[in-house]
C-alpha cells in the first residue's frame, strides 16, 4: 500500500514540475511566436542596409540602428569587460580583503538597481556635464550594468579552479599574480567568455539607459559623442508612433533584437558545454 502510495506521488509531482515547466516556457513562446508572425514578413535586405524614410511615408530600414547598436555596445564591452573580469578575478583571489568584501556587497547592489536608475545617474554625471547626449554616454551605462555582471560571474568561475593547481604552480617558482592571470584564467577562461556573452546580451536589449542617453537619432552616425540610434530605441520610438509603417518595423526591429540575444545566449551555452564536456 506504501509502494503504491510513493509511485501515485512521485507521478502527481512529476506531472506538476512539467505543468510548471510548460507554464514558465509559454510566455516566451508566445512572444516568439508573436514577433515572428508580425515581424518576420517585414524583414528582407533592405532592412538592414536602408536608412529610415521620412514619418509617413513606408519603406525604409534600420541600418543606423544597427550600426548605433554594434558601436554603444562595443564600446560598453571594452569599458565593462576588463573592469568587471579583474574585479571578479582580485575578489576570488583575495576573497577575505576588505576591498573584495566591499566590492562584492556593492556588486549585488548594483545586480538589483533597476536600469533606469543607471540612465538616469549617467545623464547626470556625463550628460548633463556635456550638456549633450552621445553614444559613449550609453556605452557607460550599459558598462556599469555590465559590470557587477561579469565580476560575479568571474568571480564563481575563479573559484571553480582547483586550490592544488594554484599550489603546482607557486611551487614551480612561480609569482601569484603571474599564476593567478597565467594558470587560473587560462583555466576557467570559457566559463568567464560565457559570463561575458551572458552581460552582453542582457544590455543589448537595454532601452531606458539609452533613453537618458544616446537619445537615438534618424540618422547614420558613427561619433560616439553624438546621439546615435540603437535597435531599442527604435522599437521604442516606432511603436509608440502614429503610422502603421513604424509598427511594422517595430515588430521587425524586435525580431532582430530578439535573435541577436537569442544567438548570444547560444554561444554562451555553447561555451558552457565545452568548458564541461573537455577531456580531463
């Protein structure tokens, strides 16, 4: 009776994990489903290589936004990437100093501080100094977002590394900083490239910071101390406008957006199935 009572609960918990399975996966179904139904039949070449057409009228494309895009992002990448990997990297090291502590407290901080919040203390510190919005204004933004990302992230997978490999290579004459950069990163070098690709694709999609910032712009600009134009910006921008026209390039947009993040959350797993399925 025991028996039979333990398999009719193993079965009703197994049918409530996959009920709660199906549940968490159907909103991004749906949104997928939706984008490509209303978005998918607007993109074709011209989408990308095209600059928009003047409000009301139809055609056009998003290949400012996509240009404004690549350089904000990039630009965060090469401010939010070193800090956040060295920060991870000092704080797995030396993880009883009063510096690592404070950084990893304001770190978790930050991981929790809405977005808006860091577009609105970018335009204070940069934008309203320069009295002009600009792309480098969003890529800081999107770097202290990044940030407490990657150093957390960096931080666990440091930590992953065997203390005896730390302990070969000191033995052998090694320095602690040449052992730390030398051996350590070298080992849990794809789990901290994951890491990154994770804080990129979250601040790729980001539209408030660069609302406060980047302002966004009709035109082809490639000066990162001028507004420049950004894929979410425009599907805020297109969406929230009169013309039919501009809400069929917004669910285009969106599409585009949406795999961007989708391929980047990709070669981050793939990257993660490496680091673990590597012969030892």
């Amino acid at each position: 009776m025991r028996k039979e009572f333990r398999r009719w609960k193993s079965r009703v918990m197994v049918a409530l994990l996959v009920v709660a399975t199906v549940l968490a996966v159907a909103p991004l179904v749906l949104i997928l489903g939706t984008l490509i139904v209303k978005g998918a039949g607007s993109i074709d070449l011209g989408f990308f290589t095209r600059l928009p057409v003047p409000a009301g009228e139809s055609g056009g494309g998003v290949a400012h936004a996509i240009v404004g895009t690549l350089l904000i992002v990039g630009a965060g990448c090469l401010i939010g990437l070193p800090i956040g990997i060295g920060a991870g990297i000092f704080a797995a090291e030396w993880p009883g100093s009063i510096v690592a502590k404070t950084t990893r407290f304001i770190a978790d901080v930050l991981n929790g501080t809405p977005s808006i919040v860091v577009g609105v203390f970018a335009w204070t510190w940069i934008v309203a100094r320069q009295k002009h919005f600009s792309g480098l204004a969003g890529s800081a933004a999107l770097a202290v977002i990044m940030i407490p990302m990657v150093m957390r992230t960096t931080e666990e997978m440091v930590k992953l590394v065997p203390h005896s490999l730390r302990e070969a290579a000191l033995a052998l004459g090694y320095s602690r900083w040449r052992t730390s950069l030398g051996i350590v990163v070298r080992t849990c070098l794809p789990g901290i490239v994951t890491g990154s690709l994770l804080a990129v694709a979250r601040v790729a999609g980001e539209t408030a910071p660069l609302l406060f910032t980047a302002l966004g712009s009709q035109y082809m600009s490639r000066d990162l101390q001028q507004p420049m134009a950004a894929l979410p910006l425009v599907v805020f921008t297109y969406a929230s406008g009169p013309y039919d026209d501009w809400h069929r390039l917004a669910w285009a947009t969106a599409l585009v957006l949406i795999i961007v993040v989708f391929v980047l959350s990709l070669a981050a797993r793939i990257a993660t199935r490496r680091r673990f399925d590597a012969p030892r």
